[in-house]
C-alpha cells in the first residue's frame, strides 16, 4: 500500500506542473482591463486583419557604436586589466621579501608586504592623487611647469582634478591619446604604482625595522614624497614641462622607492651579525629561495602590465614592442647577472640570478617604448653585471640590504632613466614630443642631460625628506625593534605568530 500511495503521488506530478505552465502562461499575456476585454475575447473568435489593427510599435534600433566610443571601452578594459597585473605584484614582492629572509622574520615580511598596498590606497586616494595631478595653475585649468597640484587636492574629487580628464592636456605621449579613459580607470592605474614604490623600501628595511613605524612611514610615502616628483614627471610638472622622459617609472617608481629605502638603511643600522667584529661581511643567507623563484617569477609576469600597459592605450604596434623590449632586457639580464655572479662569487647564485632579472626590469622600464630590440639587448646586459656588483658593492660599505632592493631599483632605475638619453631610436620618438635621439643613436646629449637633470632632481628631493622622516619617526615612535626581538625574530615580538610552527631546522649529522 506505501508503494502504490508513493506511485499514485509521483503521477500527480505531472499534472501539477502543466498546471503550473499554464497559470505561467498565462501569467506571461497583456492583461486585458475595461473596454479591452471584449475586444480581446472577440480576437480569439475572430481575428483581425493586419488593415484594422495596427501594427506594434519595434523600438528603433541601438545607435552603431562610433569609432571613438568602441576606442575608450578598449582603452578602459586595457588600462584595468593591466592594472589588475601590477596590483598581483604585491605577491610577487611579498614571495621574493619573504624568501630571501629568514625564517623568523617571514609572517612580519609577509603582512608588511600585505598590508603596504592598503596604507597606500588610503594615502593615494586622500591626498596623493590631488598633488600628483591636480592642475598646478587652476586658474588656467591646467599644469605646465609647477611643482605640486593645487586643484581638487582631496579624495579624487571630479575632472578638474586631473590634467589628464580635459581636453588641453595630451600627457607625455600625444599619439596615444589616453584623455578618454575615464578618471577612475586613470586613478587605479596610478594607485598599484603607487603602492609598487611603497613595497621597495619594504624589503631593503626588513628583519629589524618597526611594524607600526613603517607603516606610518609608508602613509607619508604616499602623500608627501611620491606624488611630488610624480607631477614633476607624469602631472605635467617642472621635469614634464623640461622635456624629461620616463615611460614607465624606472624613476618615478624605481629609484625614487630605491631613495626612500636607501634613507632608511642607513638609519636604521645593518642587522645584528651581518658583520663580524673585524667589520667583515657575512652571509645571512633566505631561508626559502623556492618562495623567492615563484615571486622573481610573479614580477617578470606583472612587468607585462607594468610596461606595455603605460601605454594607457590600446596600440597594438606599441603594446607589442613595449613587451618584448620588457621581456628581451630581463632574459639578458638573467644571464649576465649569473655569469658575472659565477666570475666573482665562484658559484652561480640563486639569489643574484633573481635580482639580476628584476634589474633587466627596471632598466628597461623608462626606455621600452622608445628603444629598439637590440638596445633592450644591451640595456638588459648592462644591468645584470651592474646589480651584482652593487649588490657586494653595498655590503662592503655598511649598507645591510637584505633583498638587494637598493642594488635592484635604485641604481638600475637610475641607469634606466639614463638610457632614454643613450639609446632612443628617432623612428621611436612619439609624434607631437619633444623627445630626442640618444646618443649612441644618431642623437648628442641634448636628451641625456635632461635626464640626468630628471634623476638628479629625485636624489635630492626623496633621499633628504626621506632622511628627515626616518629620523622624526626615530625619535618620536621609535624605529627598530629591541635586540633581543631581533635575535628571536619579529614574527613573535611583533605579531606573537610563526610562519611554520613547530617547524625545527636540523643541523646535519655526520658529515
């Protein structure tokens, strides 16, 4: 009887869901109210013909998009998918950090790393986007020459906010014609650079710096230091209006972060054993170089958005050689940084391999747009033999750099600034600029000074404010944490966590 019952219930189904579809059908009909209803009964008895009824309204057709509409929307998608690539860098930064330091020191690095991008979208967001691109001279609606912006200075606040949202300002490169992205899109692009500056001090201050004075000093960063040279370059400001050239920010990223970091190393002191009694240097060798190599690898992958995204548009002509000028620098890069670490060192390093691949980056990310393969070839070449010898060059002066930060962004950010005015091709140069050829290509010096200008101008705006800063934090906040928090490590004295529990490094036995 339980079977037959369940059987009789399931053959209800069907009759209850055609029931359904009808009272849903029916649901779906224009209602016929008042007068309508007779009409609409005699419709099913008779219906009309197409003379006596007229036809039903077909809205018009959506507008063709035009060419400039379909344009922005490419140029939006490609500015924000870019961004999104240099924003994934965070974890880049925080692997590479992370490995190359010991292990007692991994969860402080990490939520530095974490934690940077969000102090800095607060820092960009309040003020640093106001001075970065507010117009300098509101007066006229526009920036030409000034040293800070003036207009709209708080939370991004509308068009006159930004140089770059009116009709009369046509950036560094004219041709591209990025003025029809919106402000938003232009604001996140800005703001992961921001925060990309930011996490360069990061790792050059790690194992024995602060977390809460770091934190404060990575605010500062974002409102006080890298929106300033930031209108001096991209706003339209005095390096802008002098003709000073750097498409992707070996400067006003690179060495401008490489600054702040240097700054910070020196007051701060190298780590507790990074030097014997004698002054001699000494390994501290990371802990993770598999952490490391996946975040070596994140950065090279970000560059992609890094470099050809500042074309803020989409050329496909220039998108393409941006990326293989990007990614030709660091292979060369790789290799030289290797050799040239196998000649000096005895051993190919992990760790110099690395660092010459992200300085084969940075190179080349003030010039890509404007140089030809063969000199990303060059310029790559250069960098990886250049970070090596920066790297021992540091250590032996007193400089404790743990991640070779300085080696990295500061000294081949500089270098990169500099091949603008070496190796920029004339077929290269944007139209309606006033770029110039390099020298060793076809070009004099005209170039190379101003951007020697440009990087010189950096150096003494950052590394002075930066020092200050430091020293302020110092005295009032406190900036390195106790030596005996150091020898245990800050993952416990600062955030009272490991990043492996229980987790014991064995000595090896035997032999």
């Amino acid at each position: 009887m339980k079977m037959l019952t369940v059987s009789s219930g399931w053959r209800c189904v069907p009759a209850g869901l055609a029931a359904l579809l009808m009272l849903f059908s029916m649901a779906l009909q224009p209602p016929a109210w008042g007068q309508d209803a007779p009409a609409a009964a005699a419709t099913t008895e008779a219906p009309a013909t197409a003379a006596e009824t007229p036809a039903a309204e077909t809205p018009p057709p959506p507008a063709p998009l035009t060419t400039a509409e379909i344009k922005v929307m490419l140029d939006t998608v490609w500015v924000l998918i870019t961004g999104m690539l240099v924003f994934f860098m965070n974890l880049g930064f925080a692997a590479i950090e992370s490995g190359m330091c010991r292990a007692k020191n991994c969860v402080n690095i990490l939520s530095k790393n974490f934690i940077v991008f969000a102090v800095s979208t607060i820092a960009f967001w309040a003020i640093g986007w106001g001075l970065m691109f507010g117009n300098d001279k509101p007066e006229e609606g526009k920036s030409d020459g000034g040293w800070y912006g003036k207009a709209g200075l708080l939370f991004v606040q509308g068009a006159d906010n930004s140089p770059a949202t009116g009709d009369g300002y046509k950036g560094d490169y004219a041709s591209i014609g990025w003025t029809g992205v919106p402000l938003n899109a232009k604001f996140f692009f800005q703001l992961v650079f921001a925060g990309t500056a930011a996490t360069i001090v990061s790792g050059a201050v790690a194992e024995r710096i602060k977390y809460h004075t770091f934190i404060v000093f990575s605010f500062l960063m974002g409102t006080l230091i890298y929106p300033i040279v930031g209108h001096w370059i991209w706003g339209g400001g005095y390096l802008a209006s002098k003709g000073f050239f750097d498409f992707a920010g070996s400067t006003q990223v690179h060495s401008l972060g490489g600054w702040a970091a240097l700054a910070g190393v020196i007051v701060l002191g190298p780590r507790i054993g990074k030097y014997s009694a004698e002054g001699k240097v000494q390994a501290i060798p990371g802990h993770n170089m598999s952490l490391a190599t996946i975040g070596c690898l994140i950065l090279w992958f970000g560059w992609f958005g890094f470099n050809p995204g500042s074309t803020m548009g989409v050329d496909p002509g220039l998108m393409s050689h941006v990326a293989v000028t990007t990614n030709t620098a660091a292979a060369f890069a790789t290799i030289t940084a290797t050799a040239t670490a196998w000649c000096l060192l005895g051993k190919p390093d992990i760790g110099m391999t690395l660092n010459g691949c992200l300085a084969g980056l940075v190179a080349i990310t003030a010039p890509c747009a404007f140089v030809s393969i063969w000199s990303s070839v060059i310029i790559g070449s250069i960098a990886g033999v250049v970070v090596v010898i920066a790297v021992m060059s540091f250590d032996r002066i007193g400089i404790d750099d743990p991640v070779g930060a300085t080696s990295v962004h500061l000294v081949n950010g500089v270098f990169g600034t500099l091949c603008i005015g070496l190796f920029t091709e004339t077929s290269l140069i944007p139209a309606g600029t006033t770029l110039k050829a390099g020298l060793f290509t076809g070009g004099g010096t005209d170039q190379l000074i101003v951007q020697a200008i440009g990087v010189g101008m950096c150096f003494a705006y950052v590394f002075p404010v930066s020092l200050v800063i430091w020293f302020i934090l110092k005295a009032t906040m406190g900036l390195r944490v106790t030596r005996q928090e150091e020898i245990e490590g800050l993952d416990i004295g600062e955030h009272g966590n490991e990043a492996y529990p229980g987790f014991v490094m064995q000595a090896p036995s035997g032999h």
